[in-house]
C-alpha cells in the first residue's frame, strides 16, 4: 500500500494538488518526510499537515487485527479456507480437512509408490457433485509423463463411488470434468499455466495437478547445470503459488526422487547423524533418496506428503504441514485407489521426518 498514488486517497483536493505540485506521488514519498519538512514543502499550516498524514497513514496502513476478528473472518468467508478431502480419514484430519485451498502441496516419493494413484483419485474427487463429498467442478491434470490412465481413473471410480458412478450418463460426465494436458517441453507446460490462469474462473476449475514438475525439468536441462535449472524453477515455483493463492483451489505436484549425497546428508544441523545411518541401513537394503526438485522448492510448497517404503509396508507421511505434527500412515494400492491401512497415524521424530525411504522397490532415478 505504500505505493498507493496519493491522488487516489480522496484528499481535498486542494491539498492532493500541493501534493502533486511538489512531486509527492505516493504514500512512501509523503511518509517519508517529516511533518515540519511537509509543511515547508507545501507550504500550509502545521494542522493542515497533520490532518492530511494521518488520512494517508490511516488508507496506506492496513488497521490492526485480533486473533477473534481473523477467526471470525475465516467463518464468514469458509468458502475461501476450505479443503479437497482425500477420502482417507486419517489423512483428511491431520490435514483438518484435506488438502488445502489456496496453497501448494507436493506429493514425493519413487516410481511406483502410488503418487499417480493419488492424483487420478484427487481429480474425481474434484469432479464429484457437492452432495457427494466432491467440489462439483473441473480439473486440469497436467501429465508430463503420459502416465494418465483413463482405464484405471475409470477402475477408481467404479470402485470408489458405486452409488453414483452408475448412474446413467455419470460415467460421461465426470469424464468430461478432467482435463488432460500433455505439454512435451517446459515451454509448452509454461505456456499452458498462462491460459489456464486466464480460464480459471470461467470454467469452475477446482483443482490443478502436475504430474510430474521434476520431470519436465530433467528432460529441459541436465541435472549439473544447477543456476540453469534453479532460475527456471524459481518462476514456476511462485507462479504456481500465486495462481493457487489467486484462484483459492487446490494446487498438487508431484516430485520424483534422486540418490542422497554424502554432502546432502551432512548439510543440516539436524541431519548430523543421517550419514551413519545411511551406512547401516544398507545393510538391510534399504535407499535414502531425496527430493529431486531440491532444497529450495521443498521449502517453498505448503505442504508436503512424503510417500515412501520400508519395514515391509508402504507410507504416506505428512512432513511438512503448518496445522499438522508429523505423522505417517501406512497404507495400500487397491482397486480403489490409495487405501489407509489405520487411521491412527504414526507420529515421526527428527531426521525421519524428511527422509524418504525405500525397501524392496525397483527405482528408477533421474
């Protein structure tokens, strides 16, 4: 606000003229100057100084809040702080509700693990009618991998909503509700992210998955050319998050996984001991991977979901969340979809918290 143009505050406009006289456009400018200075400058009376400053102060500063009136704020205005259920109670709770509304959530792990069986299950959920749990709207599904199975969306939903997915014309319906898009270059998915910023709005997208971001980036640079491929990132990055915080849906990416480094393993202060531990697991043959997008887009995303294997089982884990402790979920691909094991989650402590573990899994790296 502190670039507000002073011509647009509904001063006098006596005084806003003064203003503009001696070139003090904005509210930074008359802010920045002291009252005595102000008074010089425009030469007018010290009340008349005073008067105009606060009015400025008073549209260029927002008022202060109280936790009640934000509380009352998010009540009035639920429509904007909602979620997107999973359908896994577990989850949906840790998460209060699902995954969140104008925020950005990540969804990692190795091939194979079930990141692909989650989004196609997210996409119907956004397609269903209100008066079955869903968002009764569109989704855009960016698959940069020519992994989209109609087949398979078709087998989830079969077996996930019986009651309304035979019903006559449904199948159709919902169907025509996802839309596919298969951009072969960064260039392309960057131009498909400007329309569909523009069309948002005019056809009742409710949700927006990529599937996969690491992808189109390994097959535009080479892993080594670390400015290259962090400059590039860094943009879609925040237009992703402005897009999800300008639209308020649900904005999911997926992220593939690479090799731990030796480096990697030591370059936090809570991840002193990770290296040990790498040692000693392979023995029990069992990988640390990471994130192949980096440090810098993990800390970026609202939330991220880790999905990984180890001990026999398959695990979601919410490792990154602002409303929810660190808690993992086992959990199994069925007809279905993805199915929760318990709804009890596993709460998870120090560096397992962000590890991504995998036991008994052909991996493909990039």
């Amino acid at each position: 606000m502190a670039g507000k143009p002073i011509s647009q505050m509904g001063l006098p406009n006596s005084i806003a003229n003064l203003f503009q006289a001696r070139n003090i456009l904005t509210a930074k400018d008359a802010l920045s100057l002291t009252e005595f200075e102000l008074m010089e400058l425009l030469d007018v009376a010290m009340d008349v100084v005073t008067s105009a400053i606060s009015h400025i102060s008073e549209i260029a500063c927002p008022p202060c809040q109280t936790a009640l009136s934000l509380m009352e704020n998010h009540v009035k205005n639920d429509y904007l702080g909602g979620h997107l259920p999973t359908r896994l109670k577990g989850l949906d709770d840790a998460l209060c509700g699902g995954i969140p509304f104008g925020a950005l959530t990540e969804l990692v792990g190795p091939a194979g693990i079930g990141k692909t069986q989650f989004c196609l299950k997210l996409s119907l959920l956004a397609a269903l009618p209100t008066s079955y749990g869903g968002l009764d709207g569109c989704a855009i599904y960016i698959d940069t991998e020519s992994k989209f199975n109609s087949r398979r969306l078709i087998e989830i939903a079969e077996n996930s909503f019986p009651e309304i997915f035979h019903l006559k014309g449904m199948a159709q319906k919902l169907a025509g509700r996802i839309v596919v898009l298969r951009p072969t270059s960064l260039t392309e998915f960057t131009e498909s992210l400007q329309q569909i910023k523009l069309s948002l709005l005019q056809h009742r997208v409710k949700l927006l998955l990529i599937d996969s971001m690491a992808a189109l980036l390994s097959n535009e640079c080479e892993w080594d050319q670390k400015a290259s491929r962090q400059d590039s990132l860094g943009w879609h990055m925040s237009f992703l998050k402005s897009l999800s915080e300008f639209s308020r849906i649900p904005v999911v990416v997926t992220n593939q996984v690479r090799a731990q480094s030796s480096d990697y393993a030591s370059s936090y202060p809570f991840q002193v001991h990770v290296r040990d531990q790498s040692i000693r697991n392979s023995e029990r043959s069992e990988s640390h991977l990471v994130g192949a997008l980096g440090f810098n887009w993990a800390h970026a995303v609202n939330i991220r979901l880790i999905l990984e294997a180890h001990s026999g089982k398959r695990f979601i884990k919410v490792a990154k969340s602002p409303i929810s402790p660190p808690l993992a979920f086992p959990y199994f691909v069925s007809s279905s979809g993805i199915t929760l094991e318990t709804d009890n989650g596993i709460e998870v402590a120090g560096p397992d918290i962000n590890t991504i573990r995998c036991q008994g899994m052909v991996l493909r790296i990039p």
